[in-house]
C-alpha cells in the first residue's frame, strides 16, 4: 500500500519551489495595489490640506472607502507574506482569519465609494 506524499526529492523541491515562487508573485501584486491605493489616500489627504489652507472652491475629494481598502490590502499582504513562515494549524487559523478580515475591509471600502 502506497503512503500519499512525494516520489522523490526532486518532486518535493519543485512543489517548494512553485510553492514560493506563486506566493512571490502574489506578495508582489498585493504590494502594488497597496501602494497604489496608498498613494491615492495621499492625493486626497494633500488635495483637502490645501484646500483647507488656501479656502479655495472648487472640487472636493472624499475619503469614503479608500482607508478601508488600504487597511485591508495591508491585512492581505501581511497574511500572504506570513505564508513563507513554516505551517502549523494555528498559523494557518490566523491566515484564514487575516485573508477574511482583509477581503471584507477591501468589499467595505468598495461598497462606501
């Protein structure tokens, strides 16, 4: 009877090396798009500041969702970077709970604005 797990360990070194290289990319993506939003929040921030300094008219920026979405793309880079650490069963409760809580503040920011 055969036991579930790797031929050899060359098919471990590959699935391992997949493994971080989809989590790489994934760290990556999730980086950009909170820096993105991260810059946003900053034209806003800057954009009422002056506005406020110089009592001008004209458009107005709101804040709306955008702290939400931040919060969460933070929340969800920190769990997939957590993702590098070794697994155990509390780890990955945690990673669940940080992945869940991240896409309900990204949904939150969407739905406010």
């Amino acid at each position: 009877m055969n036991t579930v797990g790797f031929i050899d360990e060359n098919a471990r070194f590959l699935w391992r090396f997949f493994n971080a290289f989809s989590l790489a990319l994934l760290a990556i993506f999730e980086a950009l798009a909170f820096f993105l939003l991260f810059a946003r929040l900053m034209k806003v921030v800057l954009h009422k500041r002056r506005r406020e300094l110089t009592g001008g008219t004209g458009e107005v920026h709101h804040f709306r969702g955008i702290v939400f979405m931040n919060i969460g793309m933070l929340l969800s880079l920190v769990e997939t970077l957590i993702g590098f650490a070794d697994q155990s069963f509390p780890l990955a409760f945690t990673r669940r709970g940080m992945k869940a809580a991240g896409r309900i503040l990204i949904i939150l920011g969407l739905l406010r604005g």
